[in-house]
C-alpha cells in the first residue's frame, strides 16, 4: 500500500509539472501571436502615416516650388513680347477659325490689288503687289476679303529716332497672334534693312515662318535689324501718309506714360479693308 501510494504521488507531481509546463509553451505562443499582431499593426500604422505624408506634400508645396508654379502661370498668362522695338507679333492667344486656312500663294502671285483700308484716324490709299510677295498678299486680300479687320485695332506706335511704324492686325489687341494661323516664308525683304516710308509690311514672331494676321504701317524711312530674316513688305501707301504722321506726332504711351514704344495715344481702329 505504501508503494502504491508513492507512486500515485510522483505520478500526480509528473502530472502538475507537465501540466505547468504545458501552460507556460500556450503562454509563450500566444505572447508570440501576440507580438506578431502587435508587429503587423505597427507596420500598417506606420505605412498609412508614409502614404498621407506623401499625399500631403505633394497637395502642399513648399515655398519654393509655390513660388516656381506662380511664376510659370504668370509667363502663361502673359503675352510674349518682344525685346525691341522691331515689329513682332506674338503667338500666344488662343486659337480661332477666324483667320483659317492659309491661303495659297497661287491666288495672288503675278496680280496688284488695290484699296482702302478705312480707319478712325483717317482713310489710307494701298496697293499690295502680289508679284514680289505672292504668299503675303493671298493672306492678306482672303483676310480683307473675310472681314476680318473690321474692328481691329492698331496696338503699337513705334517713334523711334531710326523707325516710324504703326503695326495693326492683332486679333484681341494685345499684340498677341493666333498660335494656329502661322506661316512663311519671308518675302521682298529689303537687303539693306531699310523700309521707305509708305511701306506695308508683314510683322511677325521671332521666326521667318511666324507671320500671322498682324501688319505694319511705316510712316518714315525706317532702319529695322535685319539680322532674324528680316519682314515682307508686301506693298504701299497710295495716299494718306499724312495720316499715318498725324498719328505719330500724337505719341505712344505705355501704362500711362509717354515712350517711344507702346500703344497710340491717339487710339485707331479699322473700320474696313476693301481690296480689287
């Protein structure tokens, strides 16, 4: 009986110690669960602050790149002018079916029109002589012939001690060109750079393939750099130089001062232009 006993003991103690043992390995595996959920949620805690982070600075620039993005919106917006006084059009307003298509030069080569172009300053005498500019003056007498000049004004007074014109043409008034209604070559471009007074000439943009719908009227001998390609004169004044002189005697101004460079004073728009 005492044997019995005894062994019905250490087989409980066996038994307690097993079962000790057998609670501290559920323990240790649930600790182990425990820390791997506890890891996997640091992760995707720490993941989700990487991710708004990221949309947060990229929705909020800094100072820097705010100022760059103000500074490229205010060139976007702003018409692209010209760092001389030479007649320059813009290519930057938006586009229209105003002045489409580009006429072929077929239309005008060999042929001289003449006409009026009426304006609020007076009427001026042209003749546009498709023989030295075909391309130029099939533009011009298709625009004439759309009505497109009706309304339009003439932006720019150039006074200068070397160059008289008034450049006219510009689709809103600003200066600026449609973007879509581009074309060349330069055409009857004087060798020497001098434009006699009473010359029509085509403005354009810096290149000698971006003339638009923009001309220029020269009411003195003018001396204008000849060194990007030069501008087509495509004819002349018949009559009303006085007029053009009249105008320019008035002066330019620019954001309320007087220059030598800017917007008429005395403001002119043209009322037609009529070609035969």
């Amino acid at each position: 009986m005492a044997a019995t006993r005894q062994d019905r003991e250490t087989r409980r103690r066996i038994a307690r110690i097993k079962a000790r043992r057998g609670l501290a390995q559920d323990q240790a595996k649930r600790r182990s669960r425990d820390n791997l959920f506890a890891g996997a949620a640091a992760a995707l805690v720490l993941a989700l602050a990487v991710a708004l982070q990221v949309v947060w600075f990229s929705s909020n620039p800094t100072p820097e790149e705010t100022r760059l993005i103000e500074r490229q919106a205010a060139a976007a917006d702003s018409p692209t002018s010209s760092p001389t006084a030479s007649p320059t059009a813009s290519p930057t307003a938006s586009p229209t079916e105003s002045a489409a298509p580009i006429p072929d030069k077929s239309l005008a080569a060999g042929r001289v029109f003449t006409g009026t172009l009426a304006t609020s300053a007076g009427d001026l005498g042209v003749e546009l002589d498709g023989t030295v500019a075909p391309q130029a003056v099939a533009v011009f007498t298709s625009l004439a012939e759309s009505g497109f000049f009706a309304g339009k004004t003439c932006h720019r007074l150039t006074t200068a001690e070397t160059m008289g014109v008034l450049q006219c043409g510009s689709e809103n008034g600003d200066g600026a060109g449609n973007p879509d209604y581009q074309w060349g070559p330069v055409e009857n471009s004087p060798a020497d750079g001098v434009y006699p007074a009473g010359s029509i000439a085509v403005a354009r943009a810096a290149t000698t393939d971006s003339n638009g719908t923009q001309f220029f009227l020269v009411y003195k001998d003018s001396i204008i750099p000849q060194d990007t390609g030069g501008y087509t004169i495509m004819g002349k004044l018949t009559s009303g130089l006085d007029v053009l002189e009249s105008v320019a005697a008035q002066g330019a101004v620019k954001n309320g001062a007087e220059t030598t460079d800017g917007q008429p004073k005395t403001p002119v728009t043209i009322d037609s232009f009529t070609l035969k």
